[in-house]
C-alpha cells in the first residue's frame, strides 16, 4: 500500500495581498518620495523586513506522510528534521474540525495548554492525534476525504486500534 503524502504551503489570496500592498507603499517611498538619509535608512530595514517575512511565508511548507509504520511530519523551515510518531504511540487518531483561531491562536506551528500543538496551514480540517503519554497535536489538512478513506483502509488493512 503507497503512503498519503500531503504537501501544504501558505497561497492564500489575502497572505499575498497582506505582503504586496506594504511592498508596493515602501517601493513607492523610495520611487516618488525625496527621502532624507534617515528615512532612506528606515525605508531599506522595511523593505528588508519584508522580503524576509514574504520569504519565510513562501519557503514555509507542511510535509505529512502516513503509512503503516505511523505518521511523519515536518513544518520547513521551523524544523529542520522530519517527526515521526509509530501506530504503537498512539491512543486515538481521526479527523476533525476545528477552529483554527479559537482553539490555538491562528494558523501555522501553535502550542496551547489545552489543546497541545497544531501543524495547519489554512482551513479548518484535520487529523487529530491522542498519544498515549497524553500529548495532543493536530495535523491540518487540506484533503478531508482522501485522508479519511486513506485511514479507514489502512485500520482494515493492518487492524490499527487506535484509528477512529
């Protein structure tokens, strides 16, 4: 059987907006505008600032694969190595909604108290995990239903309890 494998990255309409309209105000200081040398100097940390933020959105990307063995996760660039938690760890695994900002403060890589961690990128779906250590986190998805069937064939195939 052939591992899910998900890729998700930030290209949302509104993220790309939230980036150019402050490019194209700071590019337009510097074009029409007769800085002085200290707002030439504020102008160039902003415009650097920004490229940094829009580079970091565009390289941030969420890598899951699940297959018999468990599931396997990273969130490029904020870790660096792949995250792998075995069938065995587990206490339960389903897919769920959720609210993003009520529940862990928005999108990305979050950590609650009560909730536990939580891998998304956008929307409101996802795989949650129960460890058996009593860890939660949550995986976003963007592909409900084909994670879903994925799952549902991988418990009739190797008998995982823990699969709801």
């Amino acid at each position: 059987m052939e591992p899910y494998t998900e890729n998700q990255k930030f290209n949302q309409l509104w993220l790309k907006l939230v980036i150019i309209i402050p490019f194209v105000t700071v590019i337009g200081s510097i074009v029409f505008g007769e800085p002085n040398s200290a707002q030439t100097t504020n102008l160039i940390i902003s415009f650097a600032i920004l490229g940094a933020i829009t580079a970091l959105f565009y390289l941030s990307k969420l890598d899951t694969r699940i297959d018999e063995k468990g599931i396997t996760l990273r969130y490029f660039p904020f870790q660096r190595y792949y995250y792998f938690v075995g069938w065995d760890e587990i206490e339960e695994a389903y897919i769920r909604q959720y609210k993003p900002i009520m529940e862990y403060g928005g999108w990305g890589l979050r950590y609650t108290f009560r909730n536990g961690k939580a891998y998304n990128v956008r929307g409101n779906k996802g795989l949650q995990l129960v460890l058996k250590s009593g860890k939660k986190f949550l995986i976003g998805t963007q592909n409900e239903t084909g994670m879903q069937s994925y799952l549902s064939e991988l418990k009739a195939r190797n008998a995982i309890a823990c699969i709801k």
